[in-house]
C-alpha cells in the first residue's frame, strides 16, 4: 500500500544486463548486508554465467541496480545501493 510500481520487460542478453552491475562490483561501489541470505547470493553471483541453473538473484539484482542507478528508465541522481 502506498507504492505504485510498473514491470519492465528486459532485452538483451542477462550477462550484457548484468555488466553494469559488474562494473559497479569491481570499482568497489556496492556493499552487502550481512545475513542468512548472503551466502547463497553471493555463490549465485560466482557462478554466473556459466551456471544459468539459478541467476534469478543475478537477473533481479542487474535490474534494479540498472533502475536506481538511472540507467534505464528510472532516476537521473546519484545513489547508494547497499543489496
């Protein structure tokens, strides 16, 4: 309640979706927190592309990384994403 939301239908590749976030991983702008959860993410993370058995959590975190970081159709400012 209180929230409007809209889907987004994906194109491209999920790994071409996915370098964005990649590249944000790799200059050490995106931080985790800690929980129960994190290891199997972070095993999901490790695994892709090669293991396409399970990247739902890749595909969902590409995409709003995308969103929020105005990359797509969402804001243009700058943020802190902490998944």
């Amino acid at each position: 309640p209180g929230c409007d939301f809209i889907g987004i239908r994906a194109t491209g590749s999920k790994v071409v979706r996915a370098k964005p976030f990649g590249a944000a991983l790799a200059n050490g702008n995106i931080r985790l927190v800690r929980g129960p959860w994190i290891t199997d993410y972070l095993d999901e993370m490790a695994t892709f592309p090669e293991s396409s058995w399970h990247d739902d959590q890749v595909d969902a975190t590409s995409g709003c990384f995308t969103e929020a970081a105005g990359l797509g159709y969402g804001q243009r400012k700058r943020v802190q994403i902490i998944v």
